[in-house]
C-alpha cells in the first residue's frame, strides 16, 4: 500500500464513526475482505476436518441383507436394529441393504441385484442373510452358511414360528420381522455368512429375530 492509499485509507476510518451501516459495510468489505475471506475460509476447513475426523472413527457392527422387501411397508431402521443388539457407541452403525431383488417364481437375482450382492459379499460388507427358500438353492456354491442351531446356547429356546431347516433359522408370519421389514413371502429364512465379520453381533441379532434376545 503506498502512502497515498494509507492516507486516504486512514482519513476513511476516522469518519467510520459517523457512517451508515451500509457505508460501514461498504468499508469492511473494500479493506477487509481478504481477511474475512480467510477467516470464512478457516471456519470452512475446521469444520470439515472435523467431520472427516468423526466419520473416520465410524465402524460396522452388523450388516443385513434383506432380500424382497416391501420399502412402503418397512418400518425398521438401522437405529432401531443397533438398540435391538444393545449397542450404544454413537460410532457403531448397522447397514441394512434392502435393494437385492429376487424373482419370486425362480429365486433368481437380476443383473443389477446379482451385481449388487456380489460386490457386498466380496467386500464382506454382509452378516446376515433374510431371503425366501427359492433363493437358498440360487446363491451358487461359494455362498455358505455356519449353522445356526449349533451357535445357539444349549439352552435356548426359540421363539412361537421358529425352527431351523440345515444352516439356517426359519421365521414365519407373526415374527416381528415381518411387520419391520415388509417381507410380502412366508417363510423367511436366516442365514448367518461365513466369514462374518461381525459374527458377535450378527447373533445377538439372530437371537432377536428367535424371540430370546
């Protein structure tokens, strides 16, 4: 700034007292408006690197894959699955993939559904499976399930409309399931994936759905 801009600048903000507001914001703007551009600028980048921050600290405890699901009727979100398993970490999160079709007559994904559901689980981005018996013989032969009735405790007792059919656990109408999910088919069977990585928290889950959480 040379001298003549100082001293006209200096002349200004002696008459800053005496201005408008609009003068006055005129006055900030035209001397300060890279300092405030920096300040605006700062406020920017602290709250995104807080944001990045925070969602680093963000982690799967559970991931569901709900296969012919009625949206219009689903009740259920992921916060309610996370107080259903008893989690309260803020940084746990539960995801519920809903956007897996298979066709009711054959079981079959279509192309986008079968692309879908291989990405997920070679990301090992799913726990549990909740799908209707067509599909268990359409998964294909790298798809397997642990058996459920043998993770189970000794002494537990599945709830009314419960039972296990090989791996998985087999739940009918009346579950609340149904109404959280909007399965439009009966019945639904469960599936736990090996290679879960989750598989504490998948059970306490499976556990939920068997009436004994």
């Amino acid at each position: 700034m040379d001298d003549e801009s100082r001293r006209i600048r200096e002349e200004v903000k002696k008459q800053f007292p005496n201005m408008t507001p609009a003068q006055k914001l005129e006055y900030i703007w035209m001397y300060y408006k890279w300092a405030i551009a920096l300040i605006i600028a700062a406020i920017v980048l602290a709250i995104a690197i807080k944001d990045w921050v925070e969602n680093a600290k963000m982690h799967q405890v559970l991931g569901i894959m709900a296969i012919n699901t009625d949206p219009g009727y689903s009740d259920t979100t992921e916060d309610d699955i996370k107080q259903l398993i008893g989690s309260e970490d803020k940084y746990e999160t539960v995801a519920v993939y809903r956007n897996v079709v298979a066709d009711p007559e054959t079981g079959k994904f279509d192309y986008q559904s079968q692309m879908t559901f291989v990405t997920m689980l070679s990301a090992a981005e799913v726990d549990v499976m909740l799908m209707p018996e067509i599909t268990v013989d359409k998964l294909g032969e790298g798809v397997t399930f642990q058996n459920l009735e043998q993770l189970l405790p000794d002494d537990f007792e599945a709830g009314e409309g419960v039972s296990f059919d090989g791996p998985f656990m087999v739940i009918q109408k009346g579950n609340p399931a149904y109404e959280q999910f909007g399965f439009y088919y009966e019945p639904v069977y469960v599936g736990l994936l090996d290679g879960s990585r989750h598989e504490e928290t998948a059970m306490d889950y499976i556990k939920v759905l068997a009436g004994a959480a």
